[in-house]
C-alpha cells in the first residue's frame, strides 16, 4: 500500500475514490513497548526525550497501522493527502496521534 502525503502519485493514476481514512492511536509518550521511564530517569534531560521519542515513534507506527488496516477493509491500494495530528491531552503525559487521508484505487499511468 502505497502512503503519501501528496494529492497524487507520480507514475499512477488514481481511478477510484473510496473515501476518507483515519487511524488514531494514544498512550503514554513514556511507555514504549510496556517499558516505563524510572522517576530517577525523568531528571536525566538526554533520556527524558529518548523516552519521548521512542514513545511517539511508537504511537505513530500504531496510528499509521490502523489508518492502512482501514484503507484495505475500503478496498483501497494507497492512501493520498495525508495529514498527521499530533496533540497531548492536557495536564499528562499522554500523546493521540491522528492520521487522516483520503483511500483511493491506483493504476499505472
């Protein structure tokens, strides 16, 4: 499945729309893969925003898999127009990461 955040793919020709796609994913930026961050961790800046950082890669990837599981229940060869949302819910460590585009059918130009 081809992902993308342009309107069109070179070298394709979208022949179908099938409708607009989501994939939503949430949890803590220092939970990666059921590990948590120590509190003594938290005071060290360099593994504070690797923690972040694998947490959010982490999320991401999730929402990116889900917005492709929902694409294919369409019938749909790739996803165009992609946009990515990324907000923390206030007053916690919690990331939701939304991904949106538009699923279409492709054929070669």
């Amino acid at each position: 499945m081809i992902l993308t955040t342009t309107n069109s793919i070179e070298g394709h020709k979208i022949t179908e729309y099938k409708g607009i796609v989501t994939g939503i994913s949430y949890n803590s930026s220092y939970n990666y893969n059921g590990t948590k961050m120590s509190f003594k961790d938290m005071f060290s800046m360099k593994k504070y925003y690797e923690a972040y950082e694998l947490g959010l890669d982490g999320i991401k990837e999730e929402a990116f898999q889900k917005l492709k599981s929902n694409a294919e229940k369409l019938n749909a060869d790739a996803v165009v127009g992609i946009k990515i949302d990324i907000e923390t819910v206030s007053s916690s460590t919690v990331l939701v990461v939304s991904i949106t585009g538009t699923a279409v059918r492709i054929s070669p130009e």
